[in-house]
C-alpha cells in the first residue's frame, strides 16, 4: 500500500495533489472507486490513470481507513517536496543568436519573467545598468508590479551612476504598490554595483551577464546559469540582507 501512495505522490504537483485530497476527502473517490471511473479523476489530476487504479486496488485489500490514507498522502507528498527543494538544479539561459543544434532552449529574458511569474513571497534584483525605456525591461518592472500587488516582496539593489538608474526605475515602477530600492553608497571612484542577479523566493536565482537594458535583453551576447535548490540561494539572501542591516546598501530617495 505505502509503495502505491510513493509511487502516485511523486506524479502529483500542489494544484492536483490538493484535487486528490479533496476528492477522497469528500467522498468523490472511495474504495469502491473501480478502473473505469478513475478514468476522468486521472484527466482532472493530470497522471495516467494506472496509478490511481493501482493506488485503490491497494488501498480496497488494506486495511487503512480514509484518515489514514489521507494523512499518508500528506506526509508522502511532503517529503518529496522537501526533497525536491533540496535538490540542486542548474540550467543554462543565453541572450542571442541560437544554433540549429543549440544545447540552449531558453533566453534569459524568458528565464526571468518565468521566475518573476512563479514566486510565491518574495523577489531581490540586482543590476548595474537600467534602461526605463526599453520593451523588455517594461516588461520585466510590469511583472515585478504584479507580483508586489499579489503580496510578494520586491526589492531591488540598482547601481548609483551619472544617468540616474535609480530615478528611472522608480519613474518606471510609478504610484504602483510598496518595493524596496537600494543602492551602494561607495565613495571610492571608478567602483560600481556590477552584480546582476535575480532572486526569487530563496530556492531559484540567476546570475547572468545582462543588463537591464535593450542590448542585455535583446541585442547583445549573454549567458546566464539558473541555479534553483539547496541553500545557496538562501546564502545569497542572507548576504544581501546582511549589507541592508550594515548600511551597506541604503534605501534610495530622489535626491540621495
């Protein structure tokens, strides 16, 4: 039985592992579900319909009742997910042409708004030149705006320069919800903010070469590397937040 409820567990995402509790929760799924009405529950699920009619097979020569069952499936899925966060992944991401035979498949500029798009609490940017008036990078302030609407946390550590990155950014963002702005006030001449990096939710972030402009976005030849799970992006977090604490980097006000 508890091999079925691994093995079904590990084909589930949230949205269809919360479908399946309901359904046995409330009854729509019992033992006495049989194969041919498995059929339509494994479309709504989304995973092939053999390891629902296995996963009921099981449980109907078991002797486990709904609660259990239930509170198997909790802790199954809850220890893949864990264990997925603790996996480290890295993926390439390029700006530019693609070959015929690329072993690239996605642009940094796709890489980004993805991340943006897929956090759940918060997200930290971090660049050295910003161009307000370029498409995709509208295009990237207008999903960080939406994220800061549904909730999540946006900060955003820009360099201080002579074109006044820091005021284009907030021109751009305009009377839309609370964000953080940061700079580094360096003294020390010839020195900048030259990181740039995406930050999302402490388990996904991008280092990459390109700027927040047109060319870094568009034009130009660049490579990036997302890295999502284990603790180095919680490292990189705490290192930022650490800088913010110091006073390190200060929170940007028109006329700083």
């Amino acid at each position: 039985m508890y091999k079925r409820i691994i093995e079904l567990s590990q084909k589930l995402n949230d949205e269809s592992f919360q479908r399946l509790y309901e359904m046995i929760s409330t009854n729509q799924l019992t033992t006495e579900s049989g194969s041919r009405s498995l059929s339509q529950p494994a479309s709504q699920l989304k995973v092939d319909a053999r390891f629902l009619v296995e996963f009921f097979r099981s449980w109907r020569s078991s002797t486990i009742d709904k609660e259990g069952i239930l509170l198997a499936l909790q802790s199954a899925y809850h220890t893949k997910t864990k264990y997925e966060q603790n996996q480290n992944k890295v993926e390439l991401a390029w700006n530019g042409p693609f070959s015929r035979q690329s072993v690239v498949t996605k642009s940094i500029y796709t890489t980004m708004l993805e991340m943006i798009d897929s956090m759940k609490s918060e997200v930290f940017l971090v660049g050295y030149s910003f161009s307000a008036k370029s498409e995709p990078i509208i295009e990237i302030v207008d999903r960080l705006r939406s994220a800061a609407n549904r909730g999540c946390r946006v900060w955003i550590a820009l360099h201080n320069d002579q074109y006044n990155n820091l005021g284009r950014f907030q021109r751009l963002w305009g009377d839309g919800p609370p964000y953080e702005l940061y700079y580094w006030n360096v003294q020390e001449e010839n020195v900048s903010l030259h990181a740039k990096l995406l930050l999302v939710d402490e388990q996904d972030f991008l280092i990459t070469s390109a700027n927040l402009t047109e060319h870094g976005m568009k034009k130009n030849i660049e490579i990036g590397l997302r890295y999502t799970g284990g603790n180095v992006p919680g490292k990189i977090k705490k290192h930022f937040l650490n800088l913010v604490q110091e006073r390190v980097l200060i929170p940007y006000e028109p006329g700083n």
